[in-house]
C-alpha cells in the first residue's frame, strides 16, 4: 500500500494521537475537557429545537452515541483528507492540528463549569499530533527514487494507529466513572424518617410496570460525558437571595430527616404515545426545610438548580414550598441515585417537567427571580414555568399487533401529576367511550395504570385513549408538538383481530 492510501492512514494516525493524548490529559484535567465532548457539548447547545426533539425522538437514550458517532466520522474524513494533502504540503497537516487544538480548547473553555486548565486536554492533543505528523512525514532522501511530495513511513503509520488507540483506550478507562461507582457501592442510605405508602399496580401483560427500575428509567439530559462528582467532595451550596446562605456535605444530608415517596417523573420532550416518563421511589431530603433554614427573602420566586456540569433549571419557589413533596433526592429505588440519574444528589419537583425542575448531579440552589435569570432551556424559548399536562397511553396491544378476537385486554399508564387521574377512556374505530378500571392510588403524583376489557371483532381497529384528571379537565384531541411546554393529544394504536 503506497500513495493516497498510506497517506489517508497517517492524517487518520495524527489524528487519533491528537484525540487519545487529549484523551488522556482530559482524565487528570475532567472528563468534559476533552475536545470531543466539549464539541459536542457546544454542537448540543446550538442546534436548532426541532433537530433535538428528532435526535431524541428517533434515538432515544442513544442520541448521545450517535452524537459521538457522528462527530467521529467527520473528524476521520477530514483527517484522511488532511493526510492525503499533507504529503504534498505538510504545512497542511500542522494547520489543522492547531485548528484543532485552538477549537476544542475554544469549545472547553466555553463550557459553564471550564477552568482555564480545561483547554490543556486539546493543546496537549494537537501538539501529540504534531509530533506524530512529523515522525511520519518525511523528506525523501537522496538515494530514494524520486516521489511527489514526502514519504509516509508505512511501519510507523500502523505503529501510531496502534498506539494511539493503546493511548486513547487507557485515557477512556481512566476518565470513566469507575472511581465514582466504586464510591457509589460504597454508599449506604439510611432508613426514612417517613417512608410513605408505596402503591400497586395492576396484573397485566405487557403493562408498564407500576414502578420502572432504575436501569429502565428514561433518560433526557445534556451532558454527553457523565459528570463524576465524588461523595466526599460534594458539596451542595444554598445561595442567592436568601437571609442566610448554607452548605450541606454529602454526609450532612444524609443525617437528617429523610422522607421517601413514589413521584412520576415525565420529560417535556415526550411525544404522544411516547415513553419518556417514569415512577421511582425517590429518598431524599425536604427542600423546602432547606429553603426554610436559609430564608427566602422577598422577589425571590424562582429556584435555580444548578449541575456540576454548569447546566441550569428554573423552578417557581412556590412549588417548592406549596407542600409538595419536593426532594433534594440521595436515593432511588432503595438504592443511591444511578450516576446517569443524578448521583450524588438530583432535585425532584411533582407536577413540573423535568426541565425545570428536576436537576441531575445538584451542587448549588440559587434564590433568584424569572426576571433575573434564564435557565438553560428558557433561554432556547421554551415556557419558563411548565406544569406537566394530563397524558395518557395505550401500551397493550402494541401497534399493528394481531391480537385474538373475543375479549382482549387494553391496557395502560396515565398521569396528572399534582392533580391526579379520575377517568380514564377508551374507544374502538370512534365509537362511543368506555370507561376503564383504574388501579388504586396513593396520590396525586404517581402515574395510574388503567385497563379495559374489549370484545374484540374479526377486523383491523383503530384503539384510542383519553383521560381526565381529579379537576375535571379532559385531554385535548388536539395534537401539539412537545415544544414549548409540552404535547397534546389522544394515544392511538392499529390492531388487528382475527
């Protein structure tokens, strides 16, 4: 192999050199510094609304992945080109590896957690490639027969493939979570002060379950790499407009009075019919006695939560003090939080969507007001206070299922956080409504799985749902996109029974 191709292979070299030594630098500097998720924490920032609502529509919990996927190949197509002209001009190759270095250190130092030693990852990166860049290129010697441009030393181009893979698989190790999960084992929460009721659910194939475990909980976030926030190191900061500004340890929270309720968490991004919602069983600490010792002073109407990773939400103080059970959450399903879930600490507010209310890896509560600041996603236009609506969904028969004719189970969640569900309905091919049975109880804040028994005739149907909350408002027909504050809509399914 000579040519185009041998100098495709060797930009590709420099340039994972230049990723896994940034890699690895990332490791001791945080896992966010690296140039690729840094890039891809700012492509996330800036890409229009109605491409997330499509990434997460589409890809669900691998929208992240594909993220890095699709960042992994334009990086390695540029790079086989830049190898390919480099040959001829390396010039070419020592620009883009500063181009490189100068837009990853860029991005990094851009992120709203970044210190100045965030940009060290990607100039340590793009001189690694440079070093690379020049052991690989080199000037045709005198005795050589004559070529166009530079000789690419076959051996080493394959010897730097390997090791920039050696060198990016151990700064991967190093930057993963494995410091933090061993922490998170080490953990154990203690009994609540007040455990509450814990609910039931229904007996039902293919229902979702009344409670969904903690590997099955929806996840929606922006941190492509999981912040790592160590138990010992944490601190959670109450500041802003307050009387008096307070600092809890990881430890101090778990001294105190612990409450632990069964909360239905939804996503606004959730579409109809859609599965980004779920009911835990959260152990956490009051916020509103947190908010209480701190004295909220006056203007002060809104909470920001704030992450480690800098990411921000808004959340109306009266939500947190109403009553409600708001949590400053340690726990979730008997078990300290998931890291991809919050862990050390996360806020859990009922009744509002999670993005503004339900901050995953908490480090500070800031009394502020609606006029004083924009969280995250109210600066990208989507409603600054956001109440979840009433949803319902079909989840057996699955669409475009053939189910036996005669009496068939329909069955399915729905939810009104802080108003609860009353009724839940179902029709067949736009018939009359039927009344489903509804599973018990315990609150307003919990999901309510529902069931109906339909005599089913020989042919395809059209099943649809509706529900109507303890108020008396019923869902909307209308159809709405989740952006800005949320969709609207009757679940339908196709079946066949024969």
């Amino acid at each position: 192999m000579n040519g185009r191709p041998i100098a495709a292979l060797a930009g590709l070299a420099c340039a994972g050199a230049a990723l896994a030594a940034a890699q690895l630098a990332a490791a001791a500097v945080a896992p966010g510094s690296a140039p690729v998720a840094a890039v891809g924490a700012v492509v996330v920032d800036a890409v229009p609304e109605p491409v997330k609502a499509f990434a997460i529509r589409t890809f669900g919990a691998y929208d992240k992945l594909v993220l890095f996927i699709g960042i992994g190949l334009v990086l390695a197509a540029a790079a086989a080109v830049v190898g390919v002209l480099s040959r001829r001009r390396v010039a070419v190759g020592y620009t883009a590896l500063a181009l490189l270095g100068a837009a990853g250190a860029a991005a990094a130092l851009s992120r709203p957690a970044a210190g100045p030693a965030w940009a060290l990852p990607s100039l340590v990166g793009a001189a690694a490639g440079a070093l690379v860049l020049w052991l690989l290129y080199r000037r045709p010697a005198a005795a050589e027969p004559p070529v166009p441009g530079r000789v690419v030393d076959r051996r080493g181009v394959l010897l730097a493939l390997a090791g920039a893979g050696a060198v990016g698989a151990a700064g991967w190790r190093l930057g993963g979570t494995g410091e933090v999960e061993t922490a998170r084992d080490a953990v154990r929460l203690p009994e609540p002060v007040d455990a509450g009721p814990a609910g039931e659910g229904l007996d039902v194939e293919g229902i979702t379950s009344y409670l969904t475990p903690n590997a099955d909980f929806y996840r929606v976030d922006t941190a492509l790499v999981l912040p790592q926030v160590l138990p010992d190191d944490y601190v959670l900061r109450v500041t802003g407009r307050v009387d008096r500004p307070l600092e809890f340890s990881y430890r101090d929270l778990l001294e105190r009075d612990l409450v632990e309720r069964e909360i239905t968490l939804s996503c606004v991004s959730n579409e109809v019919g859609g599965t980004l919602a779920g009911n835990a069983r959260w152990l956490g600490v009051p916020l509103a006695e947190l908010l209480e010792e701190a004295g909220v002073q006056d203007g002060a109407g809104q909470v920001v939560g704030r992450s480690s990773d800098g990411w921000t939400a808004g959340t109306p103080t009266s939500a947190c003090t109403d009553g409600r059970d708001a949590l400053v959450a340690v726990g979730m399903n008997g078990e300290p939080l998931p890291i991809e879930h919050g862990f050390p600490v996360r806020m859990i507010v009922p009744g509002l969507y999670g993005y503004v209310s339900a901050t995953k890896w908490l480090v500070e509560i800031e009394l502020s007001s609606f006029a004083d600041f924009d969280p995250y996603w109210v600066r990208r236009d989507w409603e600054a206070e956001a109440p979840i609506k009433t949803f319902s969904r079909i989840d057996t028969p699955r669409p475009l299922k053939t189910v036996p004719a005669g009496t068939t189970p329909v069955a399915g969640v729905a939810w009104a956080q802080r108003r609860g569900i009353e009724r839940v309905e179902v029709r067949v091919d736009e018939g009359p409504w039927e009344e489903a049975e509804l599973a018990p109880v315990i609150g307003p804040d919990t999901w309510r799985q529902w069931l109906w028994q339909w005599d089913a005739a020989p042919g395809r149907h059209k099943l649809e749902v509706r529900a109507t909350d303890a108020d008396g408002e019923t869902q909307t027909e209308e159809r709405v996109t989740p952006f800005p504050d949320g969709a609207t809509g009757w679940h339908s399914v196709i079946v066949t029974a024969e």
